[in-house]
C-alpha cells in the first residue's frame, strides 16, 4: 500500500506530543505524503524524531507501506517546534501526550487559542472518554478520539470515537482522513471508557492475572497457551467472526455458559496488578515484570523489541496479501450533538 496520490504535501498535520507513539503518529503522516509540523516542549523528544525517521522509513518500506525513495524528502516536509503557535495553518491536529487526563484537558484548551474554530482535533487516548476531553473547551465539536497502537506507521489500527458533542461533520471528516493515512478505521458508535481493542483485551488480562494468581499455570504456560492458540487467527479474524468460522454460536454459547461464573469478575485492581503500580514497572525498561529481560539465557530487552517489530511487520504483510483494506469505512449511527 502506498501514499495516496491525492495528497498534496502542503496538507499540513500538527503532532502535538513527540513520544513513543506521537513519532509513529509522524511518520505515518509524512509516509502518506503529508507535511507535518511535530511540537513537543521537550528538546530531547523533539532532536529523538529526527533520529528515528530512517528506521521508520525502512520499516514502512518493509511493510509496502512506501515505495524505495520514497522518503528522500521526509525531513524537508517535517517542521519541529516546541510552540504550539506553530499549529497554525494545519488541517488536523493530533494530541499524542502521555495518558494524563488533567494535561490532555489543559492542552486541549490551551490548543484552542490557536486553532481556527473548524480545524479538527484527534486525542490518542487509549482509555480516557471523550466527553470528558471535551469539558471546558469553546469548541467540542470538533474533538473525537483517534486512537493509535505502536508502530502507529505501518499498522492498520486506528479508533475513531466520538464524544457526546462531536459533530458527524468531523467524524466524517475523521474516518477520510484515517483512510488516506492508510488505516482501517474502526468507527465507534458511542463514547465508552476504554473503547474497543482496550476493553476487550483488560478482560483477558485481568483473566490472565487471575489465573496465575489462582495457581493455574504459570505465567510462561499461560503466553504459550494464549500465542499458539488465540495468535493463530487473531490477525484474521476479531472474537466475533472466530465463533462464527470455528463452529457456530450455539457451541461456543454451550461451552461459554458453563465457564462465565467462573471467570474473574472482580472490579478491583488483582493484587499483582497493583504490585507493579507500587514498583512503577517498566517491563523491560527496568527489568521489572511478569518475566526477566536480562539476558542469560532467555532474551534480552532488545531482542523482545526486535520481535516485537518483526512480528508487527510480517503481521501487516500478511494483512495486506489475505485480508485486503480497500472496502469503505462505513460511519454506523454515532449519538452525536450537531448544534
């Protein structure tokens, strides 16, 4: 798949936030022809990007994300700032800073000083609903949620989510501007905590905990169980569709009943969870987890991010040859305010 041809590189995006996930959020946009306008007050995050963009391109000329060349003019079409005056003249706006509900707020209005009235604004956020994102702000309807996953550059995944006074206009808008960035958008009727892919998956883990907690298995078991079992079709096929192609609702639904009373239901945090809370873990970054990152004889910190990328890469590949993205995103019926 590469950059749609209809995009002019004077289509501007502004990234705000330049983490992990917002330099993804970057070279995504500059793969599908856009220019970009990257701002983060912290330098460090800023002179990281730069860094960053040529292993983005290999990656997203691995994937057929890009053609060979592709991204020669990459750097002439990023502006980097620390300003957020420097928005100004974009066609969209992306909020990509880390997952605090009190900043996302502040910098939602602080955003709105700059911003024209109609220009859209995106949070990625991965939990946080989006009426409470757009408490405070002169302008509501035009934020929604954009959620992005890692390696936001060469994977499909995208949430759009509206909050209660989003308007269909920037859905509409939203769901277009997903496509052209090359996403298969999955487009939420309503706001919810979490979203889709979120909600599902903190019921897996919280079963997963929960199950080493209980003595079950231990954690190892329980991965290997899951990845050669659930990491077989995942790619292909949601929990939905899987019922349906892996012997039909009324088996499963006999297997189900049986199982839901004992499944983990508990609205507090496990134990194990919190433990990690009170250790700040870090999974490989500091060692601590569910498993050891330094090295010996199991794999290290940066051959797990190896891994993880290649996986990532032949996963997108794989997509695009057996699971074509090219049938129209349709919007459903999202319960919106349009006044």
């Amino acid at each position: 798949m590469t950059s749609d041809e209809t995009t002019r590189c004077d289509e501007v995006i502004a990234v705000v936030g330049l983490g992990a996930l917002g330099r993804g959020i970057v070279a995504c946009c500059l793969a599908r022809g856009f220019a970009v306008v990257g701002i983060d007050p912290e330098q460090s995050h800023r002179e990281s990007l730069r860094d960053y963009l040529p292993e983005a391109a290999a990656q997203c000329l691995e994937a057929g994300v890009i053609d060979a060349d592709h991204s020669a003019d990459w750097q002439a079409r990023l502006e980097l700032s620390g300003d957020l005056a420097s928005i100004d003249g974009a066609c969209l706006v992306i909020e990509a800073i880390s997952e605090h509900l009190p900043s996302k707020k502040q910098l939602l209005e602080q955003m709105e000083e700059s911003i024209p009235a109609d220009v859209p604004i995106g949070s990625n956020t991965s939990a946080f609903p989006i009426t409470a994102l757009q408490e405070g702000c002169n302008h509501p309807e035009r934020i929604f949620g954009m959620h992005w996953s890692s390696h936001g550059h060469v994977t499909r995944f995208m949430e759009l989510t509206p909050g209660e006074q989003t308007s269909s206009e920037t859905m509409a808008f939203a769901a277009k501007m997903a496509e052209r960035l090359g996403k298969e958008p999955a487009i939420l009727k309503k706001d919810i905590p979490g979203f889709l892919c979120n909600r599902i998956g903190y019921a897996m883990y919280r079963e997963a905990v929960h199950l080493l907690e209980s003595g079950v298995a231990d954690a190892a078991t329980i991965d290997r169980s899951f990845r050669n079992s659930v990491g077989l079709w995942a790619a292909m096929c949601g929990p939905l569709r899987v019922i349906d192609v892996m012997g039909g609702g009324a088996f499963y639904a006999e297997s189900i009943k049986d199982v839901l009373p004992t499944l983990a239901n508990s609205t507090e945090l496990p134990a194990t969870l919190q433990s990690f809370i009170d250790r700040d873990a870090k999974g490989p970054k500091n060692n601590i987890g569910f498993f050891d990152y330094n090295g010996g004889d199991q794999p290290d910190a940066a051959e797990w991010a190896k891994r993880f990328t290649a996986a990532i890469l032949a996963t997108k590949q794989y997509q695009d040859q057996f699971i074509p993205c090219d049938e129209p995103t349709q919007l459903g019926e999202p319960r919106m305010n349009t006044n």
